[in-house]
C-alpha cells in the first residue's frame, strides 16, 4: 500500500473509530460494507466516502470491512440484515455484475431479488505494466514479443476469473497473441514479483500502480477504459493503441437490502450526490486513482443490468471457468 493510501487510511480509520464511539451512546451508525480487506481500493474509498457522508446524515457513518471469496461472501451476508438504512453494501463488478455468470447457479444471492441500488459513486480503470528492467518498451513491443513468441510472455493478474483475467483474455483475442496468465493472491504480491522480474506484465487496477509507476519502477504501457486515466495522462488506452473493444471499468457503488424504504434510499443517495460534490472530496479520490461517477438510484439501476448483460456475453465467449 502507498505512502498516501496509508495517511489516510490512519486518518480514516480514527474518524471512524469516533464514529463507532458515537454509535455506542445510542444512535444508530450507517455501516458502510466493503467486501475486501482494510488498505485496499474500495477501502479507501468508502473511508473518503464515510467521512464526507456521517457530516451530512443525522447518523454516523463507518466503515467495516468484509472480505472473503473474491467480494461474494459480504454479498452473501448483508442482504440479510436490517433494511432500515443502517446496512450499506459497497457494490463491485467482481461479486455484483460478474460473479453471476462465472458462478451460475452457485452463488447465496440474487442482487434482483435482495438488493437495492443507491448511487454509483466512483470508477477506474486497470493498467497493464511491465518492470522497469524490461526489454519491452511499448504496447507495440508486447505485443510484437508475443506474437514471435506464443505463450512464452505471461501476465499476472489477482486470479482466474478476475477482470484482469479477462482483460488479459480479451487483449489476446483482439491483438491476436498467446500467453500465459499467472494467478496471485492479491496485487501487492504480484506488484512485487513484477518489479523484480518475476512476471513480465501484470494488469491491475491503475491505483495500484500509480505509485510504481511514478517512481520508476515499472513501467505503464496502457490503460483499459473509456478515456486516459487521470493519474497517468500520458499513457494510451487500448483503443488508441489500436486495440478497440476492451473498456473494462471498476466502478463501485452502494446497496442497501431489498426492503429498504424508498425514503432511506433517496435520503442515502442525496447524502452520496452530495458528497461526491464536494472538491476536497473529488481531490482525495482523485490521488487514490479514482473518478466520481456519481449516478442516482435508478440511473445506476439500469447501469448495473446493463453491465451485468455486458459480462454476460464476456464469460460465455471466453470459456473461462473457475470450480
């Protein structure tokens, strides 16, 4: 985790520790449920988020972090608890648009059925990086390296079935080469092992390599989006490098379970709309790697069916499985 990522994380976590306090004496905390470990981007995120939010509301705000199997098991779980506002989902593709179609038939929850959208909050893109040390200076290198090589280049990624996965997938189909993915266990891992030499490219979420790349250790060779990444502006997307089709986005955004009131959703939208309004807000997400991408509860209702349709098609044309 970066020198910043930790500052405000020290920072975030004595806000929330208030806020716990102040739960204690009686009022009822908004408890804000992100799926991964504390330090993490959606971490992060949701302690930016929470800070911003518990100023807002007339209840505290916290955070309390639920990781396990890849983002589902905090999916599993929260949709059984109180609907009265108190229990926040913190949303992914990963668990939410993806999971379904790769775990068909498998998963403890239905998002139809046992969850409400409240408002998309942010998105990021992903970046593919090679060491410093390496002989592959451009997007173009790559994948020329590749194509005289067939499977000989690999690629790390957080593990099968992950975005970066198909990432990985979707740029062999579209650029026409062959390789290698190498599963790790989480980013800091294989962020390491790149640096060193270990693996050749790695594709991670672009906060992740941000600082990496700044420092000189690796080198960013394109990112995977919509647009150019804030925090590395002069690195090509795909589609500018000539391979058009991959857009893939991280975003993330909030849940409540299905019989919340209508009221409480609109009130924790509002709180969310005008959070993210806020410059000092968009300036913290900003140099974490993030960008508002602030939508209401039914304009994030369509995103996410949409996206769920998109990664519909991803998983059956790819053929990736996990067990």
């Amino acid at each position: 985790m970066n020198k910043i990522l930790k500052a405000f994380v020290a920072a975030a976590v004595a806000v929330a520790g208030l806020s716990s306090a102040v739960a204690q004496d009686g009022a009822r905390a908004v408890t804000l449920y992100v799926p991964y470990g504390a330090g993490g981007t959606s971490d992060v995120m949701a302690r930016i988020l929470a800070a911003k939010m518990q100023t807002i509301l007339p209840r505290p705000v916290i955070v309390d972090n639920k990781p396990g199997a890849g983002g589902r098991l905090a999916v599993g779980l929260i949709k059984n608890m109180q609907a009265d506002g108190s229990a926040v989902l913190v949303g992914l593709p990963a668990p939410i648009t993806v999971a379904p179609h790769l775990y068909a038939g498998k998963l403890n929850y239905d998002m139809d059925k046992d969850y409400v959208a409240v408002a998309k909050v942010v998105k990021t893109g992903f970046s593919v990086a090679v060491p410093a040390s390496s002989k592959i200076q451009t997007f173009q290198d790559l994948v020329a390296m590749a194509k005289k090589n067939p499977n000989k280049l690999n690629y790390g990624t957080a593990g099968v079935g992950t975005i970066p996965h198909f990432v990985g997938h979707l740029i062999a189909k579209s650029a026409g080469i062959e390789w290698t993915m190498v599963p790790f266990k989480g980013g800091s891992g294989m962020t390491t092992d790149l640096i060193a030499g270990h693996i050749d490219v790695a594709i991670d979420l672009v906060p992740d390599h941000v600082e990496q790349a700044k420092s000189g250790k690796i080198r960013v060779l394109a990112v995977v989006g919509q647009h150019r990444a804030a925090a590395l502006p002069d690195v090509a997307t795909l589609t500018e490098l000539g391979v058009p089709g991959i857009e893939l986005e991280n975003w993330q955004g909030l849940f409540v379970p299905k019989k919340t009131p209508a009221a409480t959703v609109i009130e924790l939208q509002q709180a969310v709309e005008k959070a993210v309004a806020d410059p000092a807000v968009k300036q913290q997400l900003a140099r974490v790697g993030l960008e508002v991408a602030y939508q209401d509860a039914a304009a994030f209702t369509g995103f996410v069916k949409a996206d769920a349709d998109r990664w519909s098609a991803i998983v059956r044309d790819s053929k990736i499985s996990v067990d």
